[in-house]
C-alpha cells in the first residue's frame, strides 16, 4: 500500500474519532464473544475501567486485530500480536469482519490461540466498527486508549521490524513516535 493511501486512511480514522470518543461504547458493544461462556457481558467492560479496579491511565492502550476467516495471513499475524501483548502487557483482542458468525466461529475452532485465549476473540455482527474506523483490509491493528479512541493503525502484515519497534513503543509507552507503516 503506497504512503499516500495510508495517510488518507488514517486522516480518515481520525476525523472520525470524534465520532467513535461519543459513541465508541455503542460501537463496542455491538461485538459479540465467540466464547459461550464469556464472563464479561459486553466488550466495552474488557476496554474501559471499572471502579473496582486499579484507574488505568493515559499510557495504557489495547491492541485490535480486525481479521476474516480468508484472510491467511491474519493467522500468523495473531501469534505475533499475542507475544507483543504477553511482552507489553498491552491487552490484544481479535475481531472478526467476516460476513458471517459461523464461517469465523468454524475457522477459530481449529486456532490454538481461540482454544488458549477464548476471551479474545469476538465478532463485529453489525459491522459497526469496522465501518466506523473504515476497515477496508485485513489484517488491520488498531491502538486504542483507555477510552477507547483510535490512536494509531496501520494495515496488512508487519514485518520482523515493525513489529520489534512496535513491542518497544508499547513497552515504553511511547507510542507518540510510532511511524511503522511509512
């Protein structure tokens, strides 16, 4: 993808994230989990703070993977996410885009990451999401806050180094510099 069209995607997410700061919630809760048996009823409980728990801040942020069941590459690419996720502590979620539940639900069943991480996985139903953040490709990372903002993204598959200084950044908690994608 040429440097132009992702500056145009990300101009676009961000012009957007007004929309998705008011809303982002009713977006969030538009996922579904794919595990049954999900003890957190909604996403948006996964991603913002509960008054129970330690305030999370600023500098905490939570990796989105969006990926389709025919997306060959998204699969490699959640093992790299999750060993980003363990090093950075950075939470990572996957979510589906496929058109339907089953065709998404059939291909996890086969994942060792969805028999290790159920809670990780969930289903855009609506496609709300991934319309609000214009999703076009798989796989897609987003980077959002504690509130659930956008904050970065990049489209198709890192490469080593991408991924190397990615897991620095959040390690750091300085994604202020993150260029990857350019």
């Amino acid at each position: 993808m040429d440097r132009f069209f992702k500056i145009a995607l990300f101009i676009l997410a961000v012009t957007q994230s007004n929309f998705i700061s008011a809303n982002s919630m009713v977006l969030y809760d538009s996922l579904v989990p794919f595990d049954k048996n999900q003890k957190t009823s909604t996403f948006s409980q996964l991603i913002s703070p509960q008054p129970t728990q330690v305030k999370r801040t600023e500098k905490t942020y939570t990796l989105l993977q969006f990926w389709a069941s025919w997306c060959h590459s998204c699969a490699g690419f959640m093992y790299d996410l999750d060993k980003i996720s363990a090093a950075t502590q950075s939470p990572y979620y996957a979510i589906s885009i496929d058109d339907k539940f089953i065709d998404a639900e059939n291909y996890l069943t086969k994942h060792p990451l969805y028999k290790k991480h159920r809670n990780r996985f969930w289903f855009d139903q609506q496609s709300k999401l991934k319309q609000s953040l214009a999703i076009t490709t798989v796989p897609t990372v987003v980077i959002i806050d504690h509130q659930g903002k956008p904050i970065w993204r990049t489209s198709g598959h890192l490469n080593s180094d991408d991924l190397f200084k990615l897991k620095q950044l959040l390690a750091n908690n300085n994604l202020g510099q993150l260029t990857i994608g350019d």
